[in-house]
C-alpha cells in the first residue's frame, strides 16, 4: 500500500540533504521498501473501511486541528497519498515543516485569505506589483479582505489589530523587482510575511530562511515545467498547514491525484531545468541590453529565467512577429513564452496601478526556457524589427536595482 499520506516514510526522515538531491527524492524515500520505483497514481476518489469507528476518529481528529489523517485514506477531499508526496517533496525544497497543495495557485492565495479572515485578521498590507490576479482578488475584496497598498518602507506603519497578513513577491510579476526579504519579514513584526516565490523557486531562494511564514508558488509554472498541469502551493508551518486543509476540505479546491504526480515528477529536473534556463536568460538579457531597439531591460540580480523589457516600438508588433518563441500567457515552462502584461496578466489591474507599479503599456515579459540560445536570440532579433536607436547602457540596464 502507498504509505504517503499515512506519513510512515516520515518516521525515519532523512538526514539534511543537498537541494538537488531532494529534489529527485524528497517524497519519494518509502518506494525501495514498498518495491517501487515511480511513484503510484492513486486515483480514488473514496477508501473502503470496515472501521466505521476508527474512521469517525480520524474525521474528528482532522475537524480538530486539519493534521493529515492517520491510517487508511478517507475520502479523495480530505487528502489523497500521491498528492501528499508532492507536498512532502515541496516543504523539504522550501525548508518548511509543511505544504498544502490546490486546484491552482489562486485557489491557494484564497485558501491562506479565507484563513486569516476566519481568525478575524480580515486586513493584508500588500507591496506591488503582485500577479494581477492576486492584486484582483486583494483590491476587489471579493473575500471580504480588505488591503493597504505600500511600499516596503511602508510596511509597519500600516500595520492594524486586525492585520492578518503582509503578501509581496519578490522577484515581482511582471517588473522583477526584487526586495530585501529579511528587512520585509522584520517590517512585519508578529503578522505572518507571505511570499509568492513562483518566479525564483526554491532553487534561487527560500523565503522561509530569511522570514517569510508562508511561501506562495504557483506550482503550474516552474514546478510543473512543462506546462501541462495547473496547480499552486503553500509551505508553510504545520499549525497553518492544519488551516489550510481544513479550508481546503470545506471550499473543495483540491489537487487532482494527477497533477501531483506530474508536479512529483517535475520537481526532480526543477534544479537542472532552472539553471539552464537561466542561463539563457543572462544572456539574452545581455543582448537585449545592447540592442537599439530596446528602451530598458529588467533582469533580476538574483538571477533566473525571467527577463521584462520595454521597447521603443510598438510591442504587441513583437508579439506577432515571434515564430520561434510562443506568445502566451504564463511561465515557467521548457519553451519560450512571451506576453503584454498590461493587455493580459496584469489588464485586470487599473491602468494607474499599473503604471504606478512600472508595468508600462511597452513592457514586455520572457520566460526563457531551455532552447538554443542562438535560435531564441534569431527569432526575437527578427521580431523586433529593424535597428534605428542608440544601444541603452549596460550597466543601467542588466542586474539593475528595481522597486
């Protein structure tokens, strides 16, 4: 029987380990001893049990405090085995004692609101940019929160009684702006500090080493890496962690059994891919920065795979003029990806929110992935057209301090 969700491959857990090699065996340490190697798909949606009693138990154990149910599986809402080995592999890659997986990462950012709102802490103080979905959900109050926009050296001054959380995302969507996230976690005091660490994974940073209670990833982007699963996370503490099933099992915003497992399987190539990955983000980052067309390029300094640029030119003529390079929505994944945030991620935002952000209407957004970076450079120096202006400085353009 998979042992995942009774914990039993916990009893025994391993010594501190290298991120790479967690990676490739964080949740998976008990399939040796079961005589596996891949990890089950366990596709059950409910769980034989001729122990009406011991289930009742187990039910009201989870009412309780949300633990993870011990013994037999219950019911595919409460908790499923494959999906808690993805949960188990991705808190061991965050250094959390915990994570709690979702439908998708917005399921999990509403999981962690309707959390604090039921403790009565219905205030977050927020820093843009965020995801423009996140910003949505924050602005419009559609879960009864209500948010104070700031800057980071804002953040205890805007603090309430009732601040349940402080949420940034550092580097951010889609400027990259990066933050000093110890300085942020101690601007916050005793009100927990959520990080959405989708863009850097744990691969470039842990948030949770320098302060931050909860860690936030859209898992369908670079956890996934291939795009072909929509999921999202939250590594957080165990008592959160309790919460959050509960919300979880209450809402119904579960994980499919499938998507864990594909997520289990893209967290073993996660180091590997980002590296690479990033390392053609570098370099067209560095060819973007030269290029006359080009007004500013954005490229994080702790590095990774995302580079923003504004163009002098029309940008939605980039848009169509790429062949190689595939214009869509999202991140994260194998191929390149290129999008207008303000016409797409981030349109639901105000214009002047936006702009206020620095999401201009030239902003360009690449998830570089992990083709020749010859052939990517060939197609964006076709699609941005013919050179006519002077190159933009390098050091004022890569590596450069934003937000």
């Amino acid at each position: 029987m998979d042992t995942a969700s009774t914990g039993a491959y916990d009893d025994v857990r391993p010594a501190p380990r290298a991120l790479a090699t967690e990676a490739v065996h964080a949740g998976r340490d008990d399939l040796a001893r079961q005589g596996l190697h891949a990890p089950p798909i366990d596709l059950s949606t409910t769980y034989p049990s001729y122990d009406s009693r011991g289930e009742a138990a187990r039910i009201d154990a989870f009412a309780a405090d949300g633990a993870d149910p011990v013994g037999p599986p219950v019911y595919g809402r409460l908790g499923n085995p494959t999906v808690a080995r993805f949960e188990t592999a991705l808190a061991r890659l965050e250094g959390t004692e915990s994570a709690v997986a979702f439908a998708s990462g917005m399921a999990a950012l509403s999981a962690v609101l309707l959390a604090r709102s039921a403790a009565g802490l219905r205030h977050v103080v927020a820093v843009r940019p965020l995801y423009g979905c996140s910003d949505h959900l924050l602005t419009a109050g559609l879960l009864g929160t209500e948010v104070t926009w700031t800057d980071p050296a804002g953040i205890t001054d805007a603090l309430r009684p009732d601040t349940g959380l402080v949420m940034i995302e550092s580097p951010a969507n889609p400027t990259l702006a990066e933050l000093d996230l110890r300085a942020v976690a101690h601007a916050c005091g005793s009100v927990p500090l959520l990080a959405d660490n989708t863009f850097a994974t744990p691969v470039l940073q842990r948030p949770a080493e320098q302060g931050a209670r909860l860690v936030l990833h859209s898992a369908t982007k670079y956890l996934g890496g291939h795009g072909d699963v929509l999921a999202g996370v939250v590594a957080c503490d165990e008592e959160t962690a309790g919460r959050l099933r509960q919300i979880r099992f209450a809402t119904g915003g579960v994980l499919h059994p499938l998507a864990g497992y594909l997520l289990l399987r893209g967290l073993s190539t996660l180091p590997v891919r980002v590296r690479a990955a990033s390392a053609n983000a570098a370099e067209l980052a560095r060819r973007l920065s030269a290029d006359p067309r080009v007004a500013r390029v954005r490229y994080p300094r702790l590095g990774g795979a995302m580079i923003a640029f504004e163009v002098h030119g029309d940008p939605h003529e980039v848009i169509s003029r790429v062949r190689l390079v595939t214009p869509a929505v999202s991140l994260g994944s194998v191929d390149t990806l290129i999008q207008h945030p303000a016409s797409i991620s981030h349109r639901i935002v105000a214009a002047n929110d936006r702009q206020d952000a620095g999401v201009s209407d030239k902003l360009l957004r690449l998830s570089v992935g992990l083709e020749d970076v010859e052939d990517l450079w060939a197609d964006l120096d076709r699609a941005l057209g013919q050179r006519v202006r002077t190159p933009v400085p390098l050091g004022e353009a890569v590596g450069e301090a934003v937000g």
